[in-house]
C-alpha cells in the first residue's frame, strides 16, 4: 500500500509539472505498466483529480480543470488568495521565488475551476502594484468577497455601488465608474471616478462595504494621471507630511540604480557621483537604504536625515563599546 501510495502521489506531480504525457512515457517514469498506470490514474480520479485520457496510438494523460478543487485543504478564497500571493512573488515582489513561484502557480491555476480562473484573472488585470518607499501603517483588513467584487466590476467596466467611510467617520453611499485597484503597501485602493461627485476619487478598500454591481456597464473616461497608482500616490501626498531625499552618493548611477532604483530616481551627477532623489513620509526607510548601498554619501536635504543619521550613528557606536558605553577620546 505504501508503495501504492508514493507512485500515485509521484503520478499527481509529474501530471502537475507537464501539461501532456505521452501513455507509454508516463509508464516508463514510473516503471509500471499501462495497466497499472490506468488504475493509479482511476484512483487519482476517485479523489478528485480530473485527470483526462487520450486514446490511440499517440494516447496520455493530463490534469485538467474540473468542476470543484481537488480535496486540498484550502477552501475557495484561500485559493484565490494563494494565486494572486504566487503572482505577486513571480512578478518579482519576492526576491529569490520568482522561478518556484511560476511553477507553483501553474500547478494551482490548471486545476482551478473556471469560476475561480475568472476571480484570479480579474484581480491579475485590474491591479497596479505601486511601490511606496517608508510606507508603513498597520495592515487593513478587506473582505475577499468585495476586495473580488471591485476586482470584477473594474474589468468589465460595471457602475459600482458601495458604502463607504471616510477618515473622519462619516459614511454615505457611493456611485461609481471603477477604473483600476491600486496595492500599495498593506493597504489595497480603488481609483474610480465618482458619479455624484463629478469628479475622480480614491478609496480605501478596508472602509468600502457591500460594493454591488449595478449591470449598467460605461466607456472608461481618461483617468487624469500617468496611471492608477500615481493618481493614488498623489492623493495621499497631502495626508501625511512628505519628505523630499537627495542624496550624492560616491558611485556611478548603474550600480546604485540596480539596488534600490525600484524605490528611488538615481541619476548621474558630477565627478562620478550619483545623485538619489526619494519622496516618503518616514526617513527611517531611506536611512536603512543608503546606509545599505556601502559606498560614501553626503546628505543635500533634508537637514532631519541628517540628524536621525547622526543619532543612528552614536546609537551604533555605543553599541560596538564594552558595556553599551562609547569610549570618550583621550
């Protein structure tokens, strides 16, 4: 039985890793026969598995989209939620998976029923993921039903109707034209023009409620931005107070870029020098990020990273002398 066991899970990962198997090479990886393939392949079935057959000459087997998931432990929004995580991580958003998370998300979504392709596709198209260097804040949370939802109406240009609150804890009812989902940070936003407003908004998915399609479908308006999540970026812009970073740093503009130019404008400056231009709301992150690049820099502005570099610096000082104590000079 154990035996049984591990060639039919063996079975399932070589039907996951490859779209079509030849009948006669599958036979050959296992080292069984095709009648024993065929009954491995009926108990992969019995489980839920919808493993297709071909007959003839040029017969083989695929794993193909069913009617439900197969038994795995994770119900219906936990796949969708694993889908749009591998997605992330394959577009690179975690350094080091993008290649494991391909192959993971390719095994996922050809089993996912169609029901559920369609959520994943519709949160794949119609989100923007926007970098925010220093962006903090705690996480927000979003029901998956409406966060699916939004995603929906967005992709097939829908009207939107919704509850939504603002900072201040007033609440209304909104009529809108979605146009885009904006990720940024923790925090999800969708950018929509505001039909009782006359004007484009964004909001806040952790204070949207009941979003619910209208049916009434609409021509997409230009949206007064480059895109989506610099209209976000620059609606926020004002909520909190901005710092403006330039930095020169003592490298060429190549090598600083390829670090942290996902984050910040990296140009070259005079002398072989770079010049580093960043804008966030907290200094902590730029500090943590130039210090990290091991090359000299002067500060241009603004004058409180300076003193928070100044701070850091005596703090780690202290920190490398006996006792917790910096040694004063004789």
């Amino acid at each position: 039985m154990a035996d049984t066991s591990a060639r039919t899970l063996r079975l399932l990962t070589l039907l996951q890793s490859h779209r079509y198997w030849p009948g006669e090479e599958l036979s050959a990886r296992l080292g069984v026969s095709a009648r024993t393939l065929r009954r491995d392949v009926d108990r992969l079935r019995e489980l839920g598995y919808p493993v297709e057959a071909r007959r003839g000459v040029d017969g083989g087997y695929q794993l193909a989209a069913g009617a439900a998931l197969p038994p795995l432990v994770i119900d219906d929004e936990e796949a969708v939620a694993l889908a749009v995580g591998l997605q992330a991580a394959a577009d690179g958003a975690v350094e080091g998976l993008a290649e494991a998370s391909v192959r993971a998300l390719a095994k996922v979504v050809q089993v996912m029923p169609a029901r559920l392709r369609r959520r994943v596709e519709a949160l794949r198209t119609v989100t923007v993921p926007a970098a925010w260097p220093g962006r903090g804040g705690d996480e927000a949370r979003i029901d998956p039903d409406a966060l699916t939802a939004v995603a929906l109406a967005c992709r097939d240009t829908e009207r939107l109707r919704f509850r939504y609150g603002t900072a201040d804890g007033r609440a209304g009812e909104r009529h809108t034209e979605p146009h885009h989902l904006v990720r940024l940070g923790r925090r999800w936003y969708l950018v929509a023009y505001d039909l009782t407003r006359q004007d484009w908004r964004t909001f806040r998915l952790d204070r949207l409620e009941a979003p619910a399609p209208t049916g009434a479908h609409f021509r997409p308006r230009p949206l007064p931005a480059a895109d989506a999540a610099e209209f976000v970026r620059a609606g926020l812009t004002g909520q909190a107070r901005q710092y403006r970073v330039e930095v020169l740093a003592d490298a060429p503009a190549g090598p600083i870029r390829q670090r942290i130019g996902s984050w910040a404008q990296v140009e070259e400056a005079a002398e072989g020098r770079c010049r580093i231009v960043m804008s966030t709301e907290s200094l902590d992150w730029p500090a943590m990020a130039i210090g990290s690049l091991d090359v000299d820099f002067q500060v241009v502005s603004p004058p409180e990273l300076t003193e928070l570099m100044a701070a850091w610096g005596e703090r780690f000082t202290r920190c490398t002398a006996p006792n917790g104590r910096a040694e004063s000079a004789s």
